[in-house]
C-alpha cells in the first residue's frame, strides 16, 4: 500500500444479508462486537466463548439483602455462525418470493449479489436440499423447488393428523387463563400481516403455533411441526400473488382459535384448526 494513501471502507452490501461483517466475504466466523461501555478487557475463559460465573450473586427483588440492584454487566462475546445468518436471509427470500420456484440459482452469484462468499451460500443451500426448499443442479447451483396444490394438500394433511389430537386434549385440560397469556402473540401476528411483509408474518405465524404446541410439554411435537410448518409456508410455482389482506385474514383466525380453546368448545376447536391448515400457503 502506498504511504499517505487513506483507504475507504467499501460500501454495504444491499439485500437480506445486508449487515454481514466484512469477514462474511471470506466465509469465515464473525465476532460480535463488545457492548458499549464494557470492560477493556475479558478473561481468558470468555476470549474462548467459554461460561463465566459473575463474582456476585444477587436475588431477583432487586439485589442483595434488599440492597439496590446493580447495572447488568456486560454480555459477553459471542460468535455468530456466517452459514446461519445466510441460512435465515434464504429461508426468508425463499418465503417472500425472491427466489423464484424452478429457477436456478449458483453459490457465487448469490454470494455477489448480497456481499458474502459463495462457501457459505453453498453451505446454506446444502441444507435447504436436505429440508426440500431447493435441489442440487450438477455443475450449475440449485434450482428453487416448485410445488404444486397437491403439495401443499398432503402438507396440511400431516400437520392435522399431527396437531389436531394434540390440540383437542389441550381444549379439554388447559384453564382459559393459559391460553390468554398466548394473546399476545397473536396480535404480533396481526401486526405483522398487516404489514403485507409475507417473511415477517412467517416467522410471527410460526412462533404463535409453537407457543400453542409448547402447552404439551412435548419439545419432539413442537420441532417437528414447526419444520412442517415452514415447508407449507413456501410459496408455490403458479400461485396467485398473496396480499396483505390474505395474511390478516390468516393472522385473524388466531384469535378465533384461541377463543374456541379458552371455551373448552372442542368442535370448534377442530373445525378452525383444520380450516386454518388447509387455507394456508
């Protein structure tokens, strides 16, 4: 480099990986930054991302003996996983329609267009495979799954057979007071969907179901349903173009449901549940 030359950070990169560290480029792991205000330096332990125990314990009513609690110290570094941060940004281009069903798209094409390497694309997409989002194409990327209606019937198929038992015994045994503390995550559905944002309400719709999953106790149930879930939520090949309207209609039978499970009315219950997996894409 020349002396006296000043170099210029380049400029971010746009789209959903927008916000990747510059080492994203090189497929490597990123460090988070340190908190403001905390201390210039850390013990070996957290420099290796390993658990370290706070030199003061106090209790959860504001401290010890009664005595004013003090000011959280600060967290430590983390690493976040470059792979998972373009696993999440595809996942939601996958679901808002960026990605195209039946196109087919290359690791250093993708990794060029949103400011990262093209490993980690590769490494996204590899999984995507597994979970059926996309399928390798030798010698030229990945191509976007398209589905048909079929697909998403037999989809809403499973999830029933899955969920609906599950959710009549809860109907019968869970006080109505549980099922208001779901409330709000119901209404952050709303919102959500009222924003037309189809990857924002995806992920408010899913955390809504597996709240509702979770009053089972059965962490096997709310995993697999969720990964059923997210397949429906895959847009199809010809599908019509989804509106804001269409995702606060959805958004809305939450309430109903939660209403219906509050009541113990179990035919009701199953109706809406059933409706709510058909009519979803």
């Amino acid at each position: 480099m020349e002396q006296g030359r000043s170099r210029t950070a380049p400029p971010p990169a746009a789209g959903p990986f927008a916000g990747v560290p510059a080492q994203a480029a090189r497929g490597e792991a990123v460090p988070a930054a340190a908190p403001a205000g905390g201390r210039a330096g850390v013990r070996g332990e957290g420099a290796r991302g390993e658990h370290v125990h706070a030199e003061q314990e106090y209790s959860a009513y504001g401290g010890r003996c009664g005595a004013p609690a003090p000011v959280p110290a600060p967290r430590l570094p983390q690493r976040h996983s470059v792979r998972g941060q373009v696993l999440d940004a595809l996942r939601k281009a996958l679901v808002s329609g960026e990605l195209t069903p039946g196109e087919v798209y290359s690791g250093p094409a993708l990794g060029e267009r949103f400011g990262v390497s093209a490993t980690p694309v590769r490494e996204a997409m590899q999984q995507l495979a597994l979970e059926g989002a996309v399928e390798v194409v030798p010698n030229r990327g990945f191509r976007v799954t398209s589905r048909t209606a079929r697909d998403l019937a037999e989809l809403a198929e499973v999830r029933a057979l899955l969920e609906v038992p599950v959710l009549l015994r809860l109907a019968r045994t869970v006080p109505a007071a549980r099922w208001d503390g779901l409330r709000p995550l119901a209404e952050a559905a709303c919102v959500a969907a009222a924003t037309g944002d189809r990857a924002l309400y995806a992920e408010a719709d899913r955390a809504f179901h597996r709240a509702l999953l979770g009053l089972a106790g059965n962490r096997q149930l709310v995993a697999v349903a969720d990964e059923l879930h997210r397949r429906a939520q895959w847009p199809t090949a010809h599908g019509r173009p989804h509106r804001a309207a269409d995702l606060v209609a959805d958004a809305a039978e939450h309430h109903a449901l939660l209403a219906a499970l509050a009541a113990h009315d179990v035919e009701r219950t199953e109706a809406l549940v059933r409706g709510h997996f058909a009519g979803a894409e």
